[in-house]
C-alpha cells in the first residue's frame, strides 16, 4: 500500500493507495511525529510512500515518512515520470503541475487534457493525447486577488468568495466578490474556448481544493477531479518502485 504525501503552501495532504485505488486520505496545517503515528496505526500495511513539496519545504514529513516506510520517493521537479515533458525548463515546474498531468494520463489516456488546478495559483495547463506535458498558465488565485485588492488600496476590505451570483454588485464588498470570482471565471473560459478550438475532443478537469466552487459556475461538460495530483504522485511512485526493482 502507499502513501503519497502533496506538502502545499497552507496544507499537508495525504492519500493512502491500494494499488490503484484511493482509500483514505487526510490533512494537516502541520503534518507532526504524534499525528504520524496516529495516522500509521491506522494506515497498517502501508510500506511505500512519495512525498512531493510546492512551494514549501517538505523535509520534515519526508522525514517521518522514511521512518515508517520500506520505501521513499521524495519526488523533485525534473526527475522523470511516465510522461513526456515539453517544457522548457523542467527543474523550474512545479511537482504539483507535472502530478496532475500524469493523474491525467493515467485517469483519461489518450485524451487531450486541459488541467485548470485551483490553489493558491490557479494553473492551467496542457496534456496532449500523445501524453506530453505542453505547458500552460499560471494565474493568481481567488483568495490572492482578495488579499491583494486589500493590501494595495487605501479602503477596500478584505473579502472572500460568496455563493451568491449577482448581475451586479450594489455594495462595495458585493463588488469586490462579484468581480473577482466573475473575473477568474472569464479568465478561466477564454483560456477553455481557445484550446477546444485547437485541440479535438478536449476533457477539461478542474482539480485543486476549491474545484467544486467554480465547477457548478460551468457549462457541464466540466468535470471535476479533486484528487488529480493525488493518482498522479501515486503514478510516478509506481513507475520509481518498478524501475528500482529491475536495477
């Protein structure tokens, strides 16, 4: 069994594999010894694991992972994986990003993908059905747009998203909800109505923690896959064992 271990900018979150199958998951502010051993007594049977890290320094729980496991990977940008990459510079691409491409080939093989993640970047970004990672976009996020509206004005507040979708906002906090979320929105569809237009048959998959907010803002042939990044680690921690294993 593994465990696969996405270490972001605000969460620790990790997933345990049944060979192919999600069975359980969990996450932590900070991921610490006692909340390890808790979590092994009730992961019995886990022996292999991957750890990756954007944007965050993730020794610590790559740490606590080694001593509980047979098997590490510690899953860097440029190291290889069962796709192709086209980027140009692959040491410089987030683990998260090439993750969810992998997820992505191996969810929907012999599709082209688009992967709009939502995080505190969103990114969007390319699987062709050759499976080659093309490259994509990176973009603020929704919560630093609101900060950023905040802490570069004289009196705007700091606002978060609202459920509610208006015509118009009417106050100014209403205006500032409203139009961030309805900019990330049009932002997000140009980017999906220029490359239907290029590639066939596109599957666009929203992805990150707050995917199901902006799915049900979409036509629906949107779909959602919360746990893309988490198949994909589970993927390439695959593909690493094999590999090591006809050395």
């Amino acid at each position: 069994m593994n465990v696969v271990a996405d270490i972001g900018n605000t969460l620790v979150k990790l997933a345990l594999f049944d060979g192919d199958r999600l069975t359980d998951r969990y996450a932590s502010e900070r991921f610490t010894r006692a909340e390890a051993d808790a979590l092994f007594r009730r992961w019995t049977g886990a022996d292999r694991a991957i750890a990756a890290a954007t944007g965050a320094d993730g020794r610590d729980v790559a740490a606590l992972l080694r001593e509980r496991t047979d098997y590490l990977l510690e899953f860097r940008p440029g190291m290889p994986t069962p796709i192709a990459n086209a980027y140009l510079t692959p040491e410089t691409l987030g683990c998260d990003r090439l993750a969810a491409a992998v997820g992505a080939a191996d969810r929907y093989p012999g599709r082209n993908v688009l992967i709009v993640d939502f995080g505190t970047a969103v990114t969007i970004d390319l699987l062709t059905a050759d499976g080659t990672f093309r490259g994509g976009f990176i973009s603020p996020g929704f919560r630093a747009r609101f900060r950023a509206l905040h802490d570069y004005t004289a009196s705007l507040p700091l606002c978060g998203p609202a459920d509610e979708e208006l015509p118009l906002g009417r106050t100014t906090r209403a205006c500032i909800q409203q139009g961030v979320i309805a900019s990330l929105c049009y932002e997000i569809a140009g980017h999906i109505d220029r490359m239907r237009a290029a590639y066939d048959r596109l599957l666009v998959i929203f992805t990150g923690g707050d995917a199901k907010f902006f799915e049900k803002r979409f036509k629906n042939t949107i779909f959602a896959n919360c746990d893309l990044v988490f198949y994909g680690l589970n993927r390439i921690l695959e593909y690493h064992a094999c590999e090591e294993n006809h050395r």
